[in-house]
C-alpha cells in the first residue's frame, strides 16, 4: 500500500512567492532559463538551472555547477526567501488553466514504494537526465522540484481536500505569466494528516504521471544514503521524495512530439516513399496539420506537412503497447526509416511537449535545426495507467501533462 508522509516544508514568505516559484528545470534550455531568471535574483531557476549562476560557455554538468546549486539554495535561506515550518504538514497545490482547476496533495512517497514496485512507472528513463538528476539532489542535499503523481481518486480525500479549500484562506494565491493560476494551502491539523495518511496506506498503487527522472534519481540518491549510513532505520528523510499528487480524474494528457537532425541519408522524395509502404500518405501543404485520431500522425518536411495513417496489419489491437500510436511511430519510423534504435540515448532525435504548439515543431524544422518534425495524438490517462498496471513501459517522452507543476512553492530537505 502506499506512503504518503508529512514533512517541514521549507518554502517561501507569502510575500515572495510568485517570485521564488517557477517553471520546472526540464520544460526549458539554459538560454530560456537565463531570460526567465533576468531581474528576478528570487527565481528559483538559479537553483534548479544553476549553470545560469555562470557564463553561457560553462558546460551544465560540471561539478561546480551542482556546487552552485548547494551554494544558491543555503543562500536562499540565509536571505529569507525560503524558510522551513516548524512542524509536518501536507499541502494542497491547486492549478487554474482554461477554467478548470486541479487540486493535488503534497506530501513525501517512499523510496521504498518506487523500489519495490507500489510506485508504478510507465516510461523508462535516459541514463543523461537520471544521472544529472541524482547529482543535483547529492548537492543540495534536497528534493527541489516535486514529481507528478496520479492515483485512482477516492472519493474521502477529495472531500478533505474540498473542505479544507472552502474553510481556509488559501497561503499562496497568484497567476503566472502563461495566465496559469497556481493556489496553495498548508494543511497542519494533525487529525487531518493522520486521516490522509491513512487513507494513502489503503491506496494499493500510485502512478508516475511526471517526473520519470527526477523520481529515479530521489530514490537512488536514497538507496545510497541509506547504504552509507550503517545506523539506519527506515525513518530518516532521504527515505522520502517530494510528490504532488493528483486524482486520475482531474488529468489530461496532452501530445508529446517528436524532431530528428537528418533524414537517414535519404532524399525527402525516398522517405515519403518508405512511409507509403506501412502508412497512407496524403500532402496537406504548408499550414499545420494536428493528428485528428489514434493512428494518424502529422509529419513535416521540407515546407510541408503530410498526414500518416497506419495501415491496418501494421499494429496489434490485442498488444497495450503495440497499438500505442509513440510505439508505431518509434518502430515504423523512427527505427525502420530513421535509424533511430534507441530513443533514451540517440543525440539525433529531441521531444517537443505539446504545450509550445505544433507550430514549434515547423519552427524547427525551417530553421535548419532539425530535417524533419513528427506529431503524435496524445495518450489517454486509462491507457497510462494499464500499462502501467501491467508492468509494461512505453516508448520514452511519450506523455505530456499540463498545467506543469511551478517549482519552487515547498521544497523537501533530505
């Protein structure tokens, strides 16, 4: 069954709030970073994206660029900008996109429940991001950035939830830049946290919704905390990973898109032939095309799009993960055409959320970046967590969910 456990928070004043908090690490590159940051020394980008401390030419993954991470986040508190609760608490984190707000639980999963299989997974992980990721909580010593968390809703948490909304004054309540409303509530009746934390314990699994990486390398970073420490006895924070999590039904995903450098050493003319061969084929000229079903895709090429169909026979309705539209993508095109053979790894191909429109896709591609953009039709949240009941995987970055949890609101130290 699993965990969820309180913990003292260290978070901003109220007052600073909407300065400290900010995008996630991985939804933006350095340069991004370094605008995002401009004028705001609050933003917690110089501790989650801490090369932004350094000149451009400084190579993100250099030691004294975990170093600085530590170096900001002591900083931070020193000046008061974040702070540690004096006692353990849950948290309520609620976003606002389009009229519809999702409300989440914050709290601590265990190390254990990932490790031993109560934590479900549905993507692997690549190796680069894994290992930068375990680096960066070895520096600061912290969970910065929270994870993405689903469960099946029950229905006695979402009351909690709802009550303690209704009858207390939100402790952060501010809108974004990309117009998202992010609203916050600490939850410090010990009555209430025992309560959730019980009805946690009669949760049989919670799923990964986002967050793959930074959920990995938490729980190595404590598997060697613990092995190190020979007075170890289970309760110690490293044991504890910082998590949102959210009932199933108040998700969405959106699609996960994917770029590739070259054509394979194939003329544009030869690829669409290739891709006749397991899809139909049908140009659709300069404007963007968005994939209208499962098992169509848009693909973008030399000034124009084309709409991909499968072909019947080429996927297996009876296979969860064959008949995914990122699995026939991956194997028929990216594999077979592309010579993509391993997605986690190949320098060649990049992922596009589908949050930055498909027009980033052609933006890419017309830039000379990249030869070729493909677009895929989102998974649904019953296919996620099937597959992942299942203990099968899917292909990577192949889930995007939006609104994107704000970095920065509470931050769990090890």
């Amino acid at each position: 069954m699993a965990i969820l456990k309180p913990f003292k928070g260290v978070r901003p004043p109220k007052s600073f709030a909407h300065l400290v908090a900010s995008r996630p690490y991985d939804v933006m590159n350095s340069t991004e970073a370094r605008a995002e940051a401009a004028g705001n020394e609050k933003s917690l980008l110089y501790l989650i994206k801490p090369e932004i401390n350094f000149t451009p030419a400084i190579d993100e993954h250099e030691p004294a660029v975990y170093a600085k991470a530590a170096e900001m986040f002591d900083l931070f508190q020193s000046k008061g900008w974040l702070v540690q609760d004096t006692k353990d608490c849950y948290y309520i984190y609620a976003q606002t996109m389009n009229g519809i707000t999702q409300f989440g639980l914050v709290g601590c999963a265990g190390v254990q429940d990932y490790t031993g299989g109560i934590i479900k997974k549905h993507e692997l992980t690549r190796p680069d991001k894994e290992e930068d990721r375990m680096k960066h909580v070895r520096a600061t010593s912290a969970n910065l950035e929270p994870v993405f968390f689903t469960y099946r809703a029950v229905r006695e948490l979402d009351q909690i939830v709802a009550i303690w909304v209704a009858e207390h004054p939100a402790e952060y309540d501010f809108t974004s830049v990309d117009g998202i409303g992010h609203h916050f509530w600490v939850i410090d009746n010990d009555q209430i946290i025992n309560r959730i934390t019980g009805l946690f314990a009669e949760i049989p699994c919670t799923y990964v919704a986002d967050g793959h990486h930074r959920t990995a390398a938490a729980a190595l970073v404590g598997n060697e905390r613990r092995n190190a420490n020979p007075d170890h006895n289970g309760t110690e924070e490293y044991n504890y990973f910082l998590a949102v999590h959210f009932p199933d039904n108040q998700l969405r995903i959106i699609d996960y898109n994917r770029v590739v450098r070259d054509l394979n050493g194939l003329s544009v003319y030869r690829l669409l032939e290739k891709l006749s061969l397991s899809f139909t084929v049908n140009k659709m000229g300069p404007e963007v095309y968005k994939p209208c079903c499962l098992h169509n895709f848009g693909l973008y090429v030399d000034g124009n799009w084309y709409s991909l169909t499968a072909n019947p026979g080429t996927y297996n309705n009876n296979d969860p993960i064959g008949v995914l539209d990122v699995t026939i993508s991956s194997d028929l095109i990216l594999r077979d055409i592309l010579g993509i053979l391993d997605l986690r790894t190949d320098r060649r191909i990049d992922f596009v959320g589908g949050i930055r429109g498909l027009g980033e896709l052609q933006k890419r591609v017309d830039s000379g970046e990249m030869a070729v953009a493909l677009a895929l039709y989102p998974v649904s949240m019953k296919q996620l967590m099937d597959i992942a009941d299942t203990g099968n995987i899917m292909p990577p970055k192949t889930t995007w969910f939006e609104p994107k949890l704000r970095s920065g609101l509470v931050i769990h130290k090890l």
